[in-house]
C-alpha cells in the first residue's frame, strides 16, 4: 500500500513507530494533490509550507520521545468556512475572497492539538449552500470517480480529496445533508454528529440552528478517531453541550448486530428513487439481519413528505439574518456607494452570488410581519412534529436504514439552473438535520460504472458512538472504499461493489 493509501489511524501508528515520518506521509498527500487537483479542482488555498513544517515539528517530537496526539502526522484538509488563523476563508464568495481570520475555529485547534497535519482549504457551495459544489469562485470540483460528475455538496471539496487520496481525513460541515450526501456522491464515509457534538465557533454559519461540524474519512474507525479529538464542550459555543462523551473508538470495536433492533425504511416508492440505491438498502438490511439483528420496515411520514419546506424555511430564515454581517463595513469586500444604504446595496449585490442572493431574499420575506405568522411559525411546529416522529420510532429501533441521496451522482451543470430540483435531492438528509440526529453515510461499494452507493445509517440524538458501531459492523462486511485516481482510465473503479 502506497503512504496515501493508508488509513488515519494507519497513518498515525507508521509515524509513531518510526515506520516512516510524518514529513513522507505529509509529502506524499501533497504529491497527489500536485498530480490531481489542476483537474479536480478541490482545493482553494494550499499550505504545503506550514503542512511541511508542521510535519516536521510532530517527527521532531518524536525523536525526542515526546507525548504526541492521537493524530500526529496525519494530513488532513478542512473546508474553506472554518477560520484558520492567518489563513485566509473565502467560504467560496467573492464577498470573502481576500479576508484572513485572526483566529482558528475550535475544530481546528482541536485537530491541531491532536497533532494532525493541516494540508489546505477545500471548495465548497458559496456559503456552504447547495448540493453540487458548482457554484464557487473557483469553479466546479470533479467528481474523482467519475470527473463528468458533480462531487456533491456543499462539502465536495472536502469529499473528493479524501476520495482522491489527497489525505485521509478532511472537515466538512453539515447543515441539511453537506457532508452525508458528498460523501456518499464520493464513495468515501461521512458522518454530521447530533447537533449540539462539536463546536460551532468559528465555522462560518449558514444555519445556526443546523450547522454541525463533519469527518470524512475513508473508514469507519477514522471517523471514530477524529471524533474523539472534536467532541468535547467548548466555553466558545453555547450550542455544544457539556457533557461527558463516551470513548467513540471502543463503540467501534462492536463485533456484531445482536439485540440490535434496526428499521429500514420503506415510505418511499421504489420509482422514484435510483434503483441501484435502492437495491443499496435492501443489500444493507440483509447485512444486519445476517449480523443478528432484527430488521424491520419503516415510514417517516412527516418528514418525508414536510422535510424540504420545513427545512428550507428555517435554514433560509437562519442564513438571511446570520449573513447580515455581510454589510461591506465589518468583513471583506466594501463598494463605496453615495449613501451607507447604496454601499449596503452595491456590496452585497457585486459580492454575493446568484443562490447566496437568492436565500438572502427568501429568508429576509419569510421574517416578515405575515409571512413569519404563514411559514416560519409553521415550519418550527411541524420540526416539532418531526422531532416526536422520531422519538416514537426510536422506542421501536436503536437506528435506521435511509437512503442519503434519492439519486447517484449527476452530470456536472446538470441541476444548476432548477433550484427546486437541488433542494428536493436533500429529502432524506434534512429531516435528520432538523431533528439535531446524528447520521452517517456509508459506503457500500461502486456500481457497474464505478458510480458510488451508499445508505444512511440514522440514531437517536447523542448517540453517536453507537451509530459508529453498527456502522462499524457493517463496513467490514462491505469492505472500505479504496482511492480513486482521478481521469485515470479502470483505475478509480477499484473496490468491493456490494449492491
Ligand atoms: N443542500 C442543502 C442546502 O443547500 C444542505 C447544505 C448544507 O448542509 N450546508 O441548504
């Protein structure tokens, strides 16, 4: 196995044990992203020196016999809406494309004090907003499995390089399906914790009430890893409850399904759905009855049918106030204009794109007199309905079966002009987000074409540890996805196909 092919806990034991330095592990990740990204397009802003230089400090460690971190040496990318101090945070908008934070988000410094090795800033949705990674000021990333293909979103960037073999791990954030629905379009595994895990401060907010800290990672048990290093209360965030959490590294170590009582939905025609994903579910149920569970059918009437709107409605009413700091004054680009109004107007229509403008506007009318009475108020009932739907099912089952995404992944420019038929692509992972539910998306090998499928693996609120374990037992009757050599010919249609 070549270095960028290993694990992070792989990674992380070569370097300790002197097998090789985290300054080769380091070089060899840079190596890929040399190789690939002029055509993948994944990245924004590269720090191979500090990467370099960090790498260095973690082996000089090392030598000395010095404690290190449970990441030490392992590269890793973060996407371009988590401050990085004196690295600059574009968030993927014209309106932030020159601004460099003074200070680090808490993930990041957590990652950090875990000695793992920060390899760059990966491409997102301007604002985290949208499911395809098409609309950035750098342009479109490339699906690595197939580069006629969009990523997913918000967090492709962050999807494709771990797909790519450009480092083990990488951050997202996942707000209505950002990291859960790249990762399964990727073939790689992600997970957003229940909402109130990791800290929030210093992510860049679309959603307050919904953005969630998420790994991606090519196993289960990395996830599990880097878990441990970002779920702790922070003082920063009120959001992030104080509490002790459990070791998500001995949930991993669940040898079978036992006792295990799971739910596989089935409220959902085939029809309209991609026939392979559904063949995915049903591959993924007979899995867990074959690991001793009980398996049985279930429906999410409300959120299936009042996910979208609701979800739509609060995320839009969420990011129009939050980006209201947006004002050409206090961040980023300023337009002079002959009155404060007409700078107000002329900064933020040269510098929001056309879907950041767009939510803006929505989520401006929708906290209006009136329409706050007709849907915001409304939206945060039937979220309330959602949450009891939930709670019901989870008396029934320890988890459930979803689909993450009702389709494989599209051609690129194929959805980018109908902002309707994007939003519908988020019907199974929105209610997840509203209820504040941990999910996972996991592999479960390519198709015929290479194209990635997947499932999602739904718990209850905190926990995640366990999710991890029954996710963990599944993966190793699937098999872990496998690097995808991007534009090679044969080459990214490696790995285990289970459907
Ligand atoms: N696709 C969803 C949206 O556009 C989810 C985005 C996200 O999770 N950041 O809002």
């Amino acid at each position: 196995m070549e270095l960028y092919e290993l694990s992070a806990k792989e990674t992380a034991e070569g370097v300790k044990s002197k097998k090789f330095s985290a300054e080769d592990a380091t070089r060899a990740c840079l190596d890929r992203i040399d190789k690939f990204d002029a055509k993948v397009n994944a990245l924004i802003t590269l720090t191979a020196e500090d990467a370099i230089a960090k790498a260095r400090a973690v082996d000089e460690k090392i030598s000395k016999g010095e404690e290190t971190g449970p990441l030490a040496g392992v590269p890793y990318l973060a996407k371009d809406n988590f401050c990085t101090s004196g690295v600059r945070t574009t968030c993927s908008s014209k309106i932030l494309e020159a601004w460099v934070p003074t200070y680090n988000a808490s993930a990041i410094n957590y990652m950090n004090d875990s000695g793992a090795v920060l390899l760059g800033k990966t491409n997102l949705d301007e604002f985290a907003m949208g499911s395809s990674t098409e609309n950035s000021i750098i342009g479109p990333t490339k699906n690595p499995r197939d580069m006629n293909r969009v990523p997913g979103g918000s967090s492709g960037g962050s999807a494709a390089s771990v797909a790519a073999g450009y480092a083990p791990l990488a951050l997202g954030t996942d707000t209505g399906g950002s990291v859960r629905q790249p990762a399964a379009f990727c073939g790689v595994q992600g997970m957003k914790p229940s909402y109130g895990q990791v800290s929030r401060y210093g992510i860049i907010a679309y959603a307050s009430s919904l953005d969630q800290v998420s790994p991606l990672a090519r196993t289960v048990e990395d996830i599990a890893v880097v878990m441990e290093s970002l779920a702790r209360p922070d003082s920063h965030d009120t959001t992030c409850d104080a509490y002790d959490r459990p070791k998500f590294t001995d949930a991993i170590s669940l040898e079978d399904l036992k006792g295990k009582r799971i739910g596989v939905f089935e409220g959902f025609e085939s029809s309209q759905m991609d026939a392979e994903l559904y063949g995915s579910l049903r591959k993924a149920a007979e899995l867990c009855e074959a690991s001793g569970a009980t398996v049985e059918p279930m429906d999410l009437p409300i959120a299936v049918k009042y996910g979208v709107a609701t979800y739509y409605v609060t995320a839009l009413a969420d990011a129009s106030s939050k980006l209201a700091c947006y004002d050409g004054m206090r961040y980023g680009a300023h337009i002079d204009g002959k009155s404060l109004n007409e700078m107000y107007v002329n900064t933020r229509t040269a510098s929001f794109g056309e879907e950041v403008r767009r939510r803006i506007i929505l989520g401006t009318c929708l906290l209006t007199e009136g329409f706050y009475q007709n849907y915001y108020g409304p939206a945060l009932k039937v979220r309330q309905k959602m949450v009891d739907e939930f709670d019901e099912l989870f008396e029934k089952f320890d988890a459930y079966i979803l689909p993450t995404s009702p389709s494989l992944p599209y051609l690129l420019g194929m959805k980018e002009t109908d902002p309707n038929r994007l939003y519908l692509g988020d019907i199974f992972t929105v209610p997840i987000s509203l209820g504040g539910l941990p999910g996972i998306s996991l592999s479960m090998g390519l198709n015929g074409e290479g194209l990635p499928l997947s499932v999602q693996l739904v718990g209850q609120r905190y926990f995640d540890a366990e999710l991890l374990g029954i996710a963990a037992v599944l993966e190793r009757a699937i098999g872990r996805p496998a690097v995808a050599n991007p534009g090679l010919p044969g080459t990214s249609n490696s790995g285990k196909g289970a459907a």
